[in-house]
C-alpha cells in the first residue's frame, strides 16, 4: 500500500467529520449565512498567500527538477489562480478589507511555514498535501451532493470540484508517495504525523469560520 493510501486511512474519520460540518452542509445547499463564508474567504486569501510562499520555500529545497517545476506550478496557481477566484467574490460581496489573521488562520500558515523552513524536504511536502487533497475531496463531496440550481457559492465548488484542481492534487500525491518510498522509516513516520496535524488544522479551520472565531 502507498504511504498516501495509508495515511488517509488515518484521517478518514476526520474527513468524514469534516464534510458533515454544518458549513459544509450550507455551503453545498446555498443556504451558508454570508457573513460566515466572507469571514472563511478572507482567512483564505491571507493564508493562500502565506500557503504560496511555503509552496516556493518547498520548491527550492526539492530535490527532483519535475518535482522542482510542479511546486513553482503549484504556488504560482495558488497565488494567481485561487486568489482571483477570491478577489470576484470579495466584488460581489462587498469585501473591501482582509482583516487580519485570526487564530485557526494563524496556527495553520504557521505550522507550515515553520516545517518548511526547519524540518526535511519530506516532511514539508507531506505537511502542505492535506490542503490539496482534502479541498479536491471536499469539492467534489459538496459537488456531487449540491441541491440548489441557484448556490451563490458556486464559482467555489466550481473551482475545487473541477478537472483541472484533481489533477493537480494527484500530481502532489504522486510526488509524496515519490519521496515517501524513498524515505526512511522515522522520516515517512514524520511525514504522515506532518499530514495528520494539518489535516486537524483543516477541520479547525472551517470550524473557525462556521463560529467566527476570532482572537479575543
């Protein structure tokens, strides 16, 4: 078994957990109250920007230049792409400030960021999967679960559920599981302990915004 199918095999409960979220739930049948999906888009957009910077840092300690190529893809995408689809929203919603990072936001770029920086290449790539693979899957989940013809949140499902963003997420996966087989036990152990905490991160940081937590 891949050391990708194996670690999701550890967070699928959390995964599951995720897509029965109520945000979840609202956000797929269009009924998500607006002032919690400006509050998630807003953190977004602050952490993409931090998440594309991590994914440059992750680029240039790679090893393999394919590997190399597909991260400077992947940050260019995350900081062009994902952020325009941001930038239409913050227009029809009328978002005309950020804010600041508030605390699931913060914890979540920090952590990456600090195991970018500090822990090996593997880890690092093991760290930032969950944002991809847990987004295609929650995408498709709301996607193919959407019961409103209407949903004013479409242009996201749109987005995470569509053809191009898979392919992206399993070029990520393929590079994980790449360097994974690679690896040494204690650094595939660090890899998917890297993977389950973001993938905590994840639940928190849609948790965050249902709620609205911000610092107090």
């Amino acid at each position: 078994m891949k050391w990708s199918e194996q670690t999701w095999q550890e967070i699928e409960g959390r995964y599951q957990s995720i897509t029965a979220m109520p945000f979840i739930t609202e956000l797929s049948n269009g009924s998500l109250p607006q002032e919690k999906f400006r509050f998630y888009m807003t953190q977004d957009s602050l952490y993409l920007e931090h998440f594309g910077r991590t994914l440059s840092l992750i680029a240039a300690k790679i090893q393999d230049i394919q590997d190399v190529l597909a991260f400077m893809r992947f940050a260019e995408n995350t900081i062009v792409v994902e952020n325009a689809l941001h930038e239409l929203y913050f227009k029809d919603f009328g978002v005309t400030d950020k804010g600041i990072l508030e605390p699931a936001c913060h914890h979540y770029i920090h952590f990456l960021r600090s195991t970018a920086s500090f822990d090996p290449v593997e880890v690092a790539v093991a760290a930032v999967l969950p944002c991809f693979w847990i987004y295609k899957e929650v995408g498709e989940y709301i996607y193919n679960n959407q019961k409103s013809t209407s949903n004013p949140y479409q242009k996201w499902i749109d987005t995470y559920g569509g053809d191009e963003f898979s392919i992206a997420v399993q070029q990520a996966i393929d590079i994980s599981d790449k360097i994974a087989e690679r690896a040494t036990p204690e650094i595939r152990k660090r890899m998917t302990e890297a993977f389950v905490m973001s993938s905590r991160m994840e639940f928190h940081f849609w948790e965050a915004a249902y709620e609205l937590k911000t610092w107090k």
